[in-house]
C-alpha cells in the first residue's frame, strides 16, 4: 500500500476545533500505529474499536467512465465536519479508528501530464483503476475485515465497490467465516453499476465483483429508469441473482414503499454476508456525479443506513460519488450529510 497516509493523532486534532467544557469526536477517534508493518492486521487489532474509516479521495474510476472531477475532494471535507461532530453517550467516537486515506494524486497528474486524447485518457484511467487502486484497497480491506473490524469507506466513485466487496470476500473466507468466497451487497443508489467489463471504472465495480465470483447477491434500490441504459437493466432483470426496486416503482408508481422495498431486498439478501452501499447521487439535489433532481431525501437515506445497519452480518460500508467542487456552502452540507451517515450506521449497531 504505498499510496496509504496514515493520520497521526496531531494530524487529527490540528483539524478539530477544542471548546473549553465540551468534547468533540476528533479528541476520541483513534489511529493506526503506523510505524508498525502495514500488511499485518496487528496494526488494527492493536485497538479495540469496532470501526475503520478511512478515505480513497479520487475521481480516477469517474473519468474512467467518462465522468468528471470532484470526488477526489470530499474525504477532507467529510473529515473536517466528522472530527468536529460533538462526542455523546449516542456516538463518541471512541468506537472508530480514523485510519487515513489513500493519495492517489500523484497518479491522476501522469495521466493528465501524459494523455493526448480523451480516450486516451480514459484508458489510462481505467488501466490505474484496474493496476494500482483496486489492488491497494483490497489489501487494505483485507486487513481490516481480518482483525474482525468494520470498514467504513468514504470515497472517491463507484469503482471501489469492487475491491471492498472483493478484500471482505477473501479475508472472510480465509477465516472460516464464510464457505464460499463470496458476499452479498445492497446498494441504495440511482445507476445500478453494472455495465459491461470493458475496463476498471465507477460504472461497472458489480458486474466485474459478479463475474468474478466475489459477489453472489446483489440488490438495489432506488434506479432512475431514465438513466440506466435498457442493455444493462435487461442483463440485471434477467440475472436470478440480483434483485432491484426502481424509484419511480417506489415514489411515483406507489407499487410499495421506501421501508418495504429496503426489507424486501434484505429477505432477497437472505443471512449472508453484506456489503452496504449508498451512491450519494440517489439523493434529491446534493452535491455529487450524477446530481439528481428527483431522488430520496436525506432523512430516507439516514433511515436506510439506520435500518441496514440493525443487520448483524454487515462486513463493510462504502459512501461514494460525492463531489465538493462546488460552492462552498454545499461542500460543508455534503460533508456533514456524511458525518451524520456515518454516526447514523455507527449508533445503529450499538
């Protein structure tokens, strides 16, 4: 993992705001010992918190799918907001370790430097999604889920559904934990992700994690049926493995509710385990790659992690797609909506 930077807990505290009479949740948090050997999961084990959260700040798989920048931006909004969240009997942050982020900034700049096309450079994108980062995040995955922690992933796109979902499925495995090399997911988002395997990007993270035998259910809920191209959705609708409920299905048809399409899918799911994924664009107007002016709301995204995270087998959550190359009013607001998802899922599983 040559691309990780772990936070010193000085590191932390610089971006916390101390208030005589009061603690913030950046005075609790923990770090790695980073001194120690990176690939060993004693470094995690070392403390006794449930969670992992740690950062993959990149727009690299976005460009891959003929995206745009931004989601390289939000870990560091998102950590500013989190650290500073007052720490209370509901979540103190004692139960997390802030671990750091991956910089895959210096890679972004050789493809900028060295692409002489947008093709070009959409190869290349996809070469380094497929070479460098998927390979790094899945180690480090790994190691958390081998120590019997929770990652907690704030991205960065889509792409890195793919190595999380794939790291949890060979550490698990390796553990006994699990027969087969596989897990479930479900993932509340507008874009199914699940395009043909033409080249590592955010568009296609579950069709790469299905055909390579690492994902074996997969459910979601919340697909615009304006914005996922009819081949895709013929393959998702004729794949017995995967179960969906659309948004206008939802909240424009009334066929069923928000509550009921949510445990529908993890009836879908069954007990295994569950990869848990929120794509930031199926909320209505926040900041992210595919904005969207007719999606959920925050309070229904908030419930969704609540609900999701009452779910014992739970082995991962990732939150994508923001993007905080905006104003700066909506790049605070994205962060916090962020903090408090992530204090929402912490909180729900006690």
């Amino acid at each position: 993992m040559t691309h990780f930077h772990y936070y010193t807990k000085q590191e932390i505290l610089d971006q916390t705001r101390l208030r005589k009479y009061e603690t913030k949740v950046g005075e609790r948090v923990h770090v790695v010992n980073a001194s120690a050997t990176t690939t060993d999961p004693h470094i995690i084990l070392e403390v006794s918190a449930k969670y992992v959260c740690f950062g993959i700040p990149e727009s690299i798989g976005v460009l891959g799918n003929y995206g745009t920048k931004g989601a390289e931006n939000t870990w560091f909004h998102f950590v500013k907001s989190f650290l500073n969240l007052q720490s209370t009997d509901h979540c103190n942050g004692d139960e997390i370790i802030l671990a750091g982020y991956f910089d895959f900034s210096s890679i972004a700049h050789t493809i900028d430097q060295n692409s002489y096309s947008s093709q070009e450079k959409v190869d290349a994108c996809r070469h380094a999604v497929a070479n460098i980062i998927d390979e790094e995040v899945e180690t480090f995955v790994k190691i958390i889920v081998a120590s019997g922690k929770i990652p907690i992933v704030i991205g960065g796109g889509h792409n890195n559904a793919y190595p999380i979902i794939k790291g949890a499925a060979k550490s698990l495995f390796k553990s006994d934990k699990i027969k087969k090399q596989c897990v479930n997911s479900f993932n509340l988002d507008a874009y199914a992700d699940y395009r043909i395997m033409e080249g590592r990007h955010s568009g296609n993270a579950f069709r790469y994690a299905m055909e390579e035998g690492y994902l074996h259910r997969y459910a979601i809920v919340g697909l615009q049926e304006n914005e996922n191209p009819q081949s895709m959705m013929d393959d998702v609708y004729s794949n017995v493995n995967i179960h969906y409920h659309t948004y206008e299905e939802i909240f424009v048809e009334e066929r069923l509710n928000f509550v009921q399409s949510i445990a529908q899918s993890f009836s879908f799911l069954d007990e295994d385990h569950i990869a848990l994924e929120l794509d930031l664009d199926v909320i209505s107007n926040i900041p992210s790659n595919g904005q969207n002016p007719s999606g959920i709301s925050v309070n229904q995204a908030r419930q969704f992690i609540m609900f999701s995270g009452h779910y014992p087998n739970i082995c991962s959550l990732h939150i994508c797609e923001g993007v905080t190359d905006h104003l700066r009013a909506d790049s605070n607001q994205l962060a916090r909506l962020i903090s408090f998802l992530v204090t929402d899922f912490v909180k729900s599983r006690g």
